[in-house]
C-alpha cells in the first residue's frame, strides 16, 4: 500500500473540480476591479474576501495555498516565486535590525548566504548548530531570538534533526520553530511535531518536473487563549492577532513581508505546481523506496555513499523510528577527489547534472565546485563539503537501472 495513501485522495479531489473546467484555471489578471467604492473598501479592510491585485493574492496561487495548507494541517499558506523567496518572506514578516536567529542543521546554500551575507547587512545575525547540539542550542537562546530555524533534512549532509525535541526548546523559550521541508512534504509534519511555520520550495518535488519555481509559507493557527505570539518578544504580531484572531501570520506575513517585498507566486506556476502535486504522493512513495535500494546496492559494492537508511549512518535509529516514510530523494557519494568524481558524473548515462533536487529524473551534482565554490575551507567542513562529494536526487527510473549506471561510472 502506497505510504501516503491519504494524500492521493485530498490532492486530486482539491485540485480537480466537480463542474465545468476540470483543471484549475489560470487567473491571468495582475488586477481585479472592485465594481463600486463600497467593496472596494470592504476589499481594503478585509471584511469582503474579493481579490485586492495579484501581488497581495490571485485566485489561481490561492487555491494551491489551501491545498498545502491542508496537507500540514496549517491554518492557511502563502504562495511565494521561488523557495527562496517563502524564507525571506516568513523570515523578513519576524524580524528587525538587532534581531538573531538560531540555524539548526545543514543548511541549503541560498538560506546560508542569506543567513550569512544578506541579513547582517541589516543588523540581524545567526548563529549555526549542528542537530544534536542541543544544550548549545538552549544556551543561545537570548531575548533577541526571533527564530529557530531547521531544516528538516540536511542538504547535503544527510544527517536527520530531532524535529520534537527541538520543537519543545522552541516552545519552552517561546520562540518560533520554522521549518524547511522542501525535501520532505508528506514524509514529516512539522506543524504536527510542534513547528509553527512551515517553509516550501515547490520547484522541487512538490511539483517533480522542473517547470516551475516557487515556494510557499504554512502557518499555524494562533491560539486566541495562551500563545507565545502575544508574548513582547513578538510585540509586533499583536495588532494582527487583535484584528485576525488564529489568522494572525497569514495578515502578519502578507502586509509585513509580502506587500512591500512582492514577493508574489505567478498563477502560472501555481497551475503547474498544482499539476505536479496530484501525484506527489505516487512519487514520493516510489522514489524513497528506490532511494534504499539504490543507496544498499551502491554500498554493498564498496561505493561511499552517505544515507540514514544505512546502519553505519550516525542517525539510523531517528531514521527508523521518526522518519519511517523516508527523509526525501537525496542521497550522497563520496568519490575520494574531484577528479574521480568528474569522471563518474561524465561516465554515467542516466544522471543529468544539474543544481536541482526532487526532479522525476535522477538528478547528480558535485557540491565543492558548484553550489559551495564561494564557501572557505572551515564553512564547507561544517557543512560537509568533502572534495569528492556528489549529491544525487533519485527520480522515477527503475533503481536498478541507476544501480547499473552508477557501477558502470565508477568504475
Ligand atoms: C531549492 C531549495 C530552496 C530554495 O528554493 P528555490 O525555489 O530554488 O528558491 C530552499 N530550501 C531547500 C531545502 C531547497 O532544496
């Protein structure tokens, strides 16, 4: 039975619909006429759910935000035009200048630099902990923490988090838990694991076929009684849980962020991303199956590859006891040097090279001279950038296909 059989249904039945145009339809319109002034401040004030212009919102990308809403249980979802551009909108509607946040895990290269170059400039800083630094991550926690952040996977380190107890830290010190799932969607539910924010890049497997960059923010409802968003630590999400109540971060984060960033997801790729999650669950299921056949078959022959499904793996036993639907399509190969590893990834006919992830097709890429090349020495080791290292995305093919391929480019 398909692992993700609840998924099957919820997607397909809420992204088809029941009369007239079977397929969503693409709302084009970057504005939307308000018909007389009474509704056009109705619109204003969100008393009359109407659209008010696409950057703020558009029929097409909210019907994709429901549906992700839905599948981590959320309150409601942001669409947003790159994965990139879901973590700076959930990061930029917490923070201002003197703020911090705390980053828990390896990290994908964009959110580091983002991290590391682009928020200092605007006096907020980060501090970096590996998964299982936790009495360090506890005593970093200060007044000016914002945000704890965590990636559910590490990309490319392949070493899993703790997700619950490093939601309990969060939630002791009252400080919000955000998420980036982008290589697990189904597999983990961070909201349900005590997250309250839940960042996506859809380019990835939520939509499969490389058609379509975008991202996509989940909230969590506030708790109108006993919230850590009311705390002062939060002073500014206030006015927002007055006015919306258990919406508060979908308002918070639409005019602190999105209105003046515009940041926005084009109804176009939410259409095609929204084509690409009828059969996420059918995908993921297959692929991370092949993942541990394919990382099983490549070890047994003496390859040195790093995934939790193997028992010499660090977090093994996380991996069977909290990731029991597989912790996504990634895993990686340590050919020893560069040159070993150029000759594997221009030897094998089945990888295409390239800096995606979470494609149907396999997909392969050597980390230090790509996405890392800009790290020094000390950054890439923390990381995990070893000279070798090549990243692979499993896809669709038969795993043993890939088995034979690999072998054969090894060799
Ligand atoms: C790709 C990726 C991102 C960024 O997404 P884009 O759509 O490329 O902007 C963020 N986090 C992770 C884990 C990713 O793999």
């Amino acid at each position: 039975m398909n692992r993700f059989e609840n998924f099957c249904t919820q997607f397909v039945q809420s992204v088809g619909k029941k009369e007239g145009a079977v397929s969503p339809s693409i709302v084009g319109s970057a504005s939307f006429a308000y018909g007389d002034c009474e509704t056009g401040e109705g619109i204003f004030d969100g008393s009359v759910k109407k659209p008010l212009y696409s950057r703020m919102g558009n029929p097409t990308s909210a019907q994709l935000e429901g549906i992700l809403a839905n599948m981590d249980g959320g309150v409601g979802a942001v669409g947003a035009s790159s994965g990139m551009a879901a973590t700076t909108l959930a990061c930029m509607s917490l923070l201002k200048t003197g703020d911090e946040i705390i980053s828990i895990g390896g990290l994908f290269g964009g959110t580091y630099s983002f991290f590391t170059e682009t928020l200092p400039r605007f006096g907020i800083t980060t501090s970096f902990f590996d998964v299982d630094e936790l009495e360090a991550i506890k005593n970093a926690i200060t007044d000016k923490t914002k945000i704890i952040f965590l990636e559910s996977v590490g990309n490319p380190n392949m070493r899993l988090p703790d997700i619950k107890t490093i939601a309990k830290i969060a939630n002791d010190a009252g400080v919000v838990l955000m998420v980036d799932n982008t290589i697990t969607p189904l597999s983990i539910a961070p909201l349900a694991l005590g997250a309250d924010i839940v960042v996506y890049s859809t380019t990835k497997i939520i939509s499969g076929n490389a058609a379509a960059l975008g991202g996509a923010v989940v909230f969590r409802a506030i708790n109108e009684d006993e919230d850590k968003f009311k705390s002062s630590r939060y002073e500014e999400v206030h006015k927002f849980i007055k006015n919306m109540g258990k919406m508060a971060l979908i308002a918070n984060a639409k005019k602190r962020a999105m209105r003046d960033f515009g940041m926005s997801a084009s109804a176009y790729n939410s259409y095609l991303t929204m084509l690409g999650i009828e059969t996420l669950p059918l995908r993921m299921d297959r692929i991370v199956e092949s993942v541990e056949k394919i990382v099983r078959g490549l070890n047994e022959r003496g390859l040195h590859v790093n995934h939790p499904c193997l028992a010499s793996h660090p977090h093994h036993e996380r991996y069977l006891n909290d990731f029991a639907n597989g912790c996504g399509t990634l895993f990686t190969i340590d050919m020893g040097t560069k040159e070993k590893a150029y000759k594997f990834l221009n030897s094998s006919k089945l990888a295409t090279i390239t800096a995606n992830i979470g494609d149907s097709r396999t997909l392969a890429l050597h980390m230090a001279s790509t996405i890392y090349r800009d790290f020094d020495a000390p950054t890439r080791e923390f990381l995990g950038i070893t000279d070798g290292l090549i990243r692979v995305s499993v896809g669709l093919e038969n795993p043993q296909d890939i088995i034979d391929d690999f072998l054969n480019a090894a060799k």
